[in-house]
C-alpha cells in the first residue's frame, strides 16, 4: 500500500506512556506557571489549533492539569470561605480572629525572609580591599540597616495582630473559638488537598495508562489536532526595525516555523537544486540533449520511497534499531487559510490532496517529510524534516533538523529516590503547612480560576474549524517546548541529537541518489554532494548550516549576506559549510 493511503493517526497507540509524558504531568503539579499556560493557552483555546506533540501526549497532560488546578484552588477557597462566611451570619469577630490568624502567618513568613537575607548579608568587610570596594560594603551595609527596620517593622505588626486577635477572642469567646477552629480547618484541608496531589503524582510515576477512560469533547479534539496532518503556523509580523544579518538561520529567520519540534539546529542553505540529467559518458555532450524536458518521475513517487527505506531503520536488531517516525506533515499559513479550511478536516487530508500538494499542484500549504527519533523515554526528540519540490527541470531538496530537548528537573523529581511513597505523600501535607502563608498571598490567584472554567464552558471544543473574522488559528504555544532546556546547556545530548541527524541525512541521501540511477538521472554530482554533507564535522553547541548546494552541469550558488558578512564563501561546485 503506498504510504499517502496510510489511514492519518487520530489516536496515540496503545503502549505506555513515554517517560516525557509522565514528566509533563507530574510538571502540572510542581509548576504552576505551567499549569496555567495548559489551562489558559491550550485547554480553553479553542479558538488556535494545538502544536503538534513530539514524544508525549497532550491529552493526559491537560487532564491533570485540570486536576492539579482544582486541588490548587481548593485551599484558597477554604481561606476566602472562612474569611467571608462568618461576616453573611453577622460573626464579626470570627472573621477578625481569622483575619488576625492569617495576617500572622504572613509576617512570620515575612519575618523569616528578612531574617535569612540579614544574615546572609551581615559579613564584616575586609580592610585590605579597595575603595571601590569598601563603597560596595557600604551600600550593603545601607540595605542592611533598612532590611533590619524592616525586621523591626514586621515584628511591630506581628505584635499588634497578636494583641487584636487576643483582644477579639476576649470580648466573644465563643466567636473566638470558633475563628480558632476555621483556621484549623483551614490547614486541614491543606494539608488533605497536597497529600492527594502527591498521591497523584504517585500514581502517574507507576500507571500503564494516564489518558482518561472516556474523553471529553475538547480532550477529543486536541487529540485530533496534536497528531492532524496539516500544521497552521504564523507568520512573523511585518516591522520596520533593522533585522540581524548574521542570524543564523536566514532561511527562516530568529524564530523556527516547526513549532513543537524544538530549536532548529541544522539546515541546508541554500535549498539543493538537482538538475534532471540523462548519465553519460560524454561530458561536453549538449544541455538540451541530456536534460529531461518531462520529469521521469513524480515528487509523490520519491517521498513513497523516502518512506519506506527510512522505516527499515525500524526493522533492524534490537541493539541497533532506530525507533524512527516517519509522516507527511503539512504546514499552511494561518492567512492562507482564512476562508479554505478542508486542509484542518478532522479525517485528515485525503490521499489525492497529500499527493496534489507533495506534486506541487496544489501551492496552498508547504509538504515534508517529517523523521521523528524518540530516545531516553522520549525525554529528547530529533526530528528531521525534508523538503522535496520538482520544478523547472530541477529536483530542489531541502533539509532542517530540530531537536526536542529534556524537561526540567522540577518535573523530572518525582522518579528520584524517596520523592514518591508514603514518606513522600506525608512530606507533601508538611510542606504545603508550611507553605501555607505563601498560599494565603495566592488568593488573589483565585479568580483565575472562575475564569478558565466559565472560558471552557463558553468557547466550546473547536473554534477552528468555521472562518471567523479577525481571529487568528495559528498554534502559539507547545506545552513542551516552553519548559524544554536551552541547546547550548544539554551537554552530550548535543553529540547524540546530531548524530541521529547525521544518520536519517545519510539513509534519504543513499535513498534519493538510487532513485535518480533507477530513473535514468544522472547522480553522479549529487553524489559528490551527499557525500561532502554527510562527512561535515559540526560546530558542536551552536547551530550548524550547511551553504552553496547547487547540484548539475552548471549549477552554481550564490552567497548569502551571511556569508559576507562573516567571510565564508560558498564555492559553485562544491559548497562549503558554516
């Protein structure tokens, strides 16, 4: 069966969850920025399409971060509840005393602060420095005078909400008392709802399935769109602010259309031109007699073959296996589908319309063939995409890596020793007690979350699907990628991310150069080509281009600004490298 019939993949398979969505998920619990920005920018934005999810599932991702949302609000709420309720049934003085109570444990927090930054600060100078120096201590010595009033201050007022709440208990004891209770309560159910978050985060550590049994509608939805064909991306803004010439990717400039696959780390550019060529012996043999005026091949009949021999990379022995993915991944403008939308169906695209447009008849969207490679628990993803266009007699390929790096360590935790169990659910209620003045400030958090749910509830499931004036559907956000760590700091990483890149580059090159012979093309500089591509050392922790890939008889490649400007010269025959 050729690979454009393949049924489009609207569900995940069913195996595990990889290690990278269990750490998104346990991230939802630790992080709270993170939190919101799967509640804000993806769970209730119906209205722009999902990024696709490289190595992880989005879908048990955004399920427990409702979860984790509505234990995070379940404390400020009892807080609010407490401060609120007695003043409906006229108890003035239980509200006060609860008042008193929390105001307390926020200058205790406060107090605690000041107290450790004093005593970090509070070193004598040395004599023997200089005077550039001794102004230094000096002004040191200034913050800690004023931080010492401000220790003063608070303690002032610790002193004075102490007294009023004494003073509120003596003149009602019984509304006292019972101000007394609400803030034992208060920290009970503290205490409770960070015991279920650890226990949570317990069973996304050691579950075989983190999806929900039953979807909801959006659920469904943003499953559709996390593994959909086509890919709605944004173009940059127009602006009249002078750009850098020595970006490092002129191609696509400072940000990377392949939005989810992470930092783009290697291209080729320009693009590599192929003329259609007939082999011969005769080197000075006319242009027009050896150049095909009909290609003997169509772009579709190549990307079937590029598919099947990169998937043999699945089919060696265990110990040598590459766990590739191959796909056809589309990317189409936001404004170029302002009024066409057939490209978003949740069927996918229809194997006539894939072909239509990996052939070039149909210009409304940019094809590539997407390499995905997953490793440590798809903790790191290298994903290689290629771009195959026949026009003008010529075979243009172009080729761009991203790599996908690790979570952070905050989301990581929960696998360390001793950070799930028992032990690790008790601990959980212990710190969030002692977190629980900083939770008392977090109430102003609060009406976040009336909002996400009354936005989940209003806005639907998809909004993406019907034209709708002034509204833009590009994907913004990835919720991986946003948290994922920085090229330059992931140490080996690098070596093994490049050279997977390395490997699916040589796999399509011997691919493409085969299916030139077998169509009568002569490959014999393409060769030379692949050749020098393959066997390119690279600038490891920076990005890598690769320059001046004109192929065939006469082909030549003009430099770039970049190339001027840092005075690399990209040969007509033989290319050179960045």
């Amino acid at each position: 069966m050729s690979t454009l019939h393949a049924a489009p993949r609207q569900k995940s398979p069913p195996r595990p969850p990889s290690d990278a969505t269990r750490h998104l998920c346990a991230g939802v619990y630790a992080d709270e920025k993170f939190r919101d920005m799967v509640i804000g920018e993806i769970a209730t934005a119906s209205f722009q399409r999902v990024a696709p999810s490289y190595g992880f599932d989005l879908v048990p991702v955004m399920h427990h971060a409702w979860r984790a949302t509505h234990l995070g609000a379940v404390p400020r709420i009892a807080i609010v509840f407490a401060l609120l309720t007695p003043l409906i049934w006229g108890l003035s003085a239980t509200s006060a005393v609860v008042a008193c109570g929390l105001v307390l444990l926020v200058l205790l927090r406060h107090a605690l602060h000041l107290s450790t930054k004093i005593a970090n600060e509070n070193e004598p100078p040395l004599r023997n420095r200089k005077r550039k120096v001794k102004r230094r201590f000096s002004l040191e010595g200034w913050r800690w005078k004023k931080e010492t009033r401000q220790l003063k201050h608070t303690g002032v007022c610790a002193l004075a909400a102490m007294a009023f709440m004494l003073l509120f208990i003596g003149a009602s004891p019984s509304q006292g008392q019972l101000g007394l209770y609400l803030l034992g309560v208060i920290a009970a159910i503290t205490f409770l709802s960070a015991t279920v978050r650890q226990l949570c985060v317990n069973h996304i550590q050691k579950a075989s399935r983190l999806r929900p049994h039953k979807l909801s509608r959006r659920e469904q939805k943003i499953d559709e769109q996390q593994y959909h064909d086509c890919v709605v991306y944004r173009r940059p803004q127009h602006s009249s602010e002078p750009t850098d010439e020595l970006a490092s990717f002129p191609l696509f400039g400072e940000e990377s259309p392949f939005i989810g696959a992470g930092e783009a780390v290697y291209q080729w550019d320009p693009p590599m031109n192929v003329q259609l060529l007939r082999p011969t012996e005769n080197e000075n043999e006319p242009l027009h007699k050896r150049e095909h005026a009909i290609p003997p091949f169509r772009a579709h009949e190549l990307v079937e073959r590029l598919h099947q021999k990169v998937n043999e990379l699945r089919t060696d022995e265990p110990n040598v296996r590459l766990p590739v993915e191959v796909r056809n991944r589309v990317y189409a403008a936001e404004s170029d589908l302002s009024k066409d939308r057939t490209l978003l169906s949740p069927a996918g695209i229809e194997p006539d319309r894939m072909r239509a447009l990996i052939n070039g008849e149909d210009d409304s969207a940019l094809h590539f063939i997407e390499v995905s490679v997953p490793s440590h628990g798809s903790e790191l993803v290298t994903t290689v995409f290629l771009h195959v266009k026949l026009q003008g007699r010529t075979l243009t390929l172009f080729c761009v890596a991203c790599a996908l790096t690790r979570n952070p360590r905050e989301f990581q935790r929960v696998k360390e020793y001793g950070q799930n169990g028992k032990r690790a659910v008790l601990a959980a209620g212990a710190q969030a007690l002692l977190r629980l003045p900083q939770e008392i400030s977090d109430c102003l958090r609060l009406p976040l979350y009336p909002y996400y749910l009354t936005k989940s509830l209003l806005l639907g499931s998809d909004r993406t699907l019907r034209p709708r004036r002034n509204i833009e559907i590009g994907s913004k956000v990835s919720a991986r990628e946003e948290h994922a760590q920085e090229w330059r700091q992931v140490q080996f990483d690098q070596a093994q991310v490049l050279s997977h890149v390395k490997t699916v580059e040589e796999r399509m090159l011997g691919a493409i150069s085969d299916f030139l012979h077998e169509n009568n093309v002569d490959n014999s500089e393409f060769d030379k080509r692949a050749k020098k591509l393959v066997q390119n050392s690279f600038n490891i922790g920076s990005n890598t281009t690769i320059l001046g890939s004109a192929v065939g008889h006469g082909a030549y490649s003009t430099n770039t600004s970049a190339d001027h400007n840092k005075g690399v010269s990209a040969p007509s025959d033989h290319g050179g490298h960045q």
